[in-house]
C-alpha cells in the first residue's frame, strides 16, 4: 500500500514540535479523519540531526517505536511532502531547513 509523506505541527503548551512521517491516509483522507477528531497514526518518523541530516527515530530514542498518534486537538498544520525522507540520496539535505526540537511560540499581548 502507497505511503504518503507529511510533516505536521504539533501543539505542546506554548510551544510547537514537528513530526515528519507517513501513512497509508491520502491527503484527502487525512483531513477528513483529522476533522471529524479521529487520531491518526503517523509512522516512519524522522527527523533532522544537527547538520540537517535526516536520521531514523530510533537513531535519536531507542526506547520508542518510530511512530505517533496525533491528536486532532492540537494539530496546526499539516504539509504534505513530495517523497519519502529516507530516500535521500546525497550527504546534505536542502530539502527542508526546519527546526527539529520545541520552538518558542511568540507571547500574546494583552
């Protein structure tokens, strides 16, 4: 079955996390259930070394399985990717420069 690549923004108090990964859920299908409030299971998750490399999860946190289940609730956005991550073929990635650990969101004023 075909996997689709999407890298979603995460709410986490105030601040974001993103995850990159897949799932068998088209782009279409993925919104849909993400409306209608069901978790959705992204898996194959990556993310970007220090040197904007790409590495597997497990490179990063053995104790946990490459994958999450999003909670609708606190999903911001969702970007769907033009191939899978781990197909990268040469040493540095200019794909996506994005950060890869918790951001500050900006304070809001009174």
């Amino acid at each position: 079955m075909k996997r689709h690549w999407y890298r979603v923004e995460m709410l986490s108090g105030h601040e974001t996390y993103l995850y990159f990964g897949s799932t068998t859920l088209n782009e279409a299908s993925l919104m849909k259930q993400l409306g209608a409030g069901g978790f959705v299971l992204l898996e194959d998750l990556v993310y970007f070394d220090d040197n904007d490399r790409i590495q597997g999860w497990s490179e990063w946190d053995p104790h946990y399985l490459a994958r999450v289940y999003l909670n609708p609730t606190y999903v911001i956005s969702v970007m769907p990717m033009a191939e899978d991550l781990r197909k990268e073929s040469r040493g540095d990635n200019t794909l996506l420069q994005l950060p890869n650990t918790l951001r500050e969101r900006p304070e809001k004023e009174d």
